[in-house]
C-alpha cells in the first residue's frame, strides 16, 4: 500500500481520501471473510439479474471512486495554484506564464494542455510528472464519463499508482495556495 512522504505542500484532503479508501476496503473484506456477503443484497433488486456480487467487484469500484477523488484533488490543485499565482501577481516565469494565460482564457484554462504545458516548460521539476499526469487524466476521462469504451491508457491505473503519483507531485512541486498537511 502507498504510504506518503513527508511533502509539506501536500493537501490534507488526500490522506483523507487514503484514508477512506482503507477504511472501506477493510470493511467490506470483513463482510465476506465473516460470510454476511454485502449488506446491499438485502436490497430490492440486487443483486443484479443474473450476476452474483463477488468480492473483486467492490475492490474495483472502491479503487475507482478513490482513484477518481484523487484525480480530483490534483485538478483543483493546479486550479488553486494558477488562480493564486494570477492574483498573487508572482514574478516567476511560471507565474508570468500563467497571467498571460490568465489574460485571454480567465478562468477557462485548460488543464492539461495549457496549465500542464507551462508547468512543463517553465518548472524542470514538473518535467518528470506532466507526462505521467496527462495519462492519468486520459484515466480520469474515462472514468468521469461512464467508461463505456475500452480505454486504450498504456498503463494500469489505481489507487495505488494515482495515491504515489498525488504524493510525489504535492511533495515536489511548488504549487502555491494549498493547505498544508
């Protein structure tokens, strides 16, 4: 299981979404060991016709809704930067970037062409990451849309990789305006 650095800019939000990813993974674990099954089956309707639920399928769907809430937290992390770095008036490069991006899209930015491309190019220690990034957000697409195509990604995502990639990212990057853990 990931365990996170010591990264002073990471949000607490994300040790929170750890957190309940745990919690609710040991808990239905402890329903099937104990034999209960899930407490949704005394549902009307469920389980699905034809289908029984089976462990593996609660472990995918918590390690979906988990994934998606980090991809969350990262999104709203660059937003919060950009905006802060905007009306801060920062004199960086990075900072100069964005305000000029800020002067013709305002709050319309695009996040992975636009924000991930001047952190590329302005920021080397975001240079590592932006690639990783925009695939996993070609995941969150995915995912945020009913992921009713087969996604063609390169790689596999989960809670696992997104929880590393969210911790390196708020422990490397100098993101500006976020809460500290």
């Amino acid at each position: 299981m990931a365990e996170p650095s010591s990264g002073s800019s990471r949000p607490t939000a994300l040790l929170w979404v750890a957190q309940y990813h745990f919690d609710v993974t040991e808990s239905f674990n402890r329903s099937f060991r104990a034999g209960d099954g899930p407490p949704l089956v005394k549902l009307r309707g469920f389980p699905p016709a034809g289908g029984e639920v089976r462990p593996a399928d609660y472990r995918e769907e918590t390690d979906r809704r988990s994934s998606l809430a980090i991809l969350v937290l990262i999104e709203a992390a660059f937003r919060v930067d950009y905006r802060y770095r905007c009306e801060k008036r920062l004199k960086d490069p990075l900072s100069r970037a964005l305000r000029h991006k800020y002067k013709r899209r305002q709050e319309r930015v695009n996040l992975e062409e636009e924000l991930f491309g001047a952190w590329s190019e302005h920021e080397s220690s975001a240079r590592s990451f932006i690639g990783d990034l925009r695939g996993a957000f070609r995941f969150r697409h995915w995912l945020a849309h009913g992921c009713y195509w087969v996604p063609k990604l390169g790689r596999k995502y989960d809670f696992d990789y997104l929880y590393r990639l969210a911790d390196g990212v708020f422990s490397a990057l100098p993101l500006c305006g976020l809460e500290a853990s």
